[in-house]
C-alpha cells in the first residue's frame, strides 16, 4: 500500500505517485482508490477529485464550463493527460459508437483491432504453423 501525499505536493507529484505507467499502451494507469464506475478518486486542497480530471487540470488548465474528458485509450483509470480531450457528452458517445463499429469490422474480417498508446491500430492476423515441432507421445511402459 502506497503512503498518503503530504499536503504541499503538487498535482504532477500525486499523479505520479498513485499512478503506473503501462509500457505498452501508453496509459497511466490509477493505482488508488476508484469509484463504483472505475474512475480514479485524489484529495487535492481539500477536495475529492476525479483523478483523470485533476491530471488535466494540472497539465491543460480547468475544464472549460459545459464540457467534459473523453479518453482516447477508453480505460477509465488512465490518467495521461495525452490520453484526454475535451468534448461534449454526445461527442464522447459518437466516438464510442465509431470504436465499437470498427471494433466488430475487424472482428468479422479476422483483422485484429487494438488502441496502444492512445493510437488505434489494425492489422492482418496470421498464424503460422511451420516453426512448429509435432509433440513425440512417450508410450507407457509395462
């Protein structure tokens, strides 16, 4: 279990504390206590926050009045800044829609469809069967 912050850390010191970083996808991935729909939760100057809004916060300034974080990986604990946008709840629908769709397309052609570091990226999946030795099955003995 990690230490609690002291109280004159900054937001990076705390994102950076409560957070691992994936090497794969790019994603900061919240280590501390989240809520029921899997948000990240941090106090800050007296204050719960949701840990991906206080990321932005600290690297983008406060989120303008009427708009909200829509992350681009769709991990709700990743707290990367680069990760976020800033959008409109229908904005943020459109673009889970989009990802679903291109989701299923993949799937039904065999394609492999994969989000890493905040990137989508689809390719051709293949399997070879040439590097492989057959397994020699060992009879009992008698």
């Amino acid at each position: 279990m990690r230490f609690k912050c002291p109280h004159g850390w900054t937001i990076d010191q705390r994102i950076a504390h409560y957070s691992r970083r994936d090497p794969v996808s790019g994603c900061w991935i919240w280590q501390a206590s989240t809520q029921r729909q899997g948000y990240g939760l941090v106090g800050y100057r007296n204050r719960v926050w949701l840990a991906h809004r206080l990321a932005w916060t600290g690297a983008h300034g406060p989120i303008p009045a009427g708009k909200i974080l829509c992350h681009r990986c769709d991990e709700r604990r990743c707290v990367n800044p680069d990760h976020l946008f800033l959008g409109t709840w229908r904005v943020n629908m459109a673009d889970l829609k989009a990802k679903r769709l291109r989701r299923s397309a993949a799937a039904d052609t065999g394609r492999m469809h994969i989000f890493i570091c905040g990137l989508e990226l689809v390719g051709d999946v293949t399997w070879e069967t040439g590097h492989e030795q057959p397994l020699e099955r060992k009879r009992p003995r008698a």
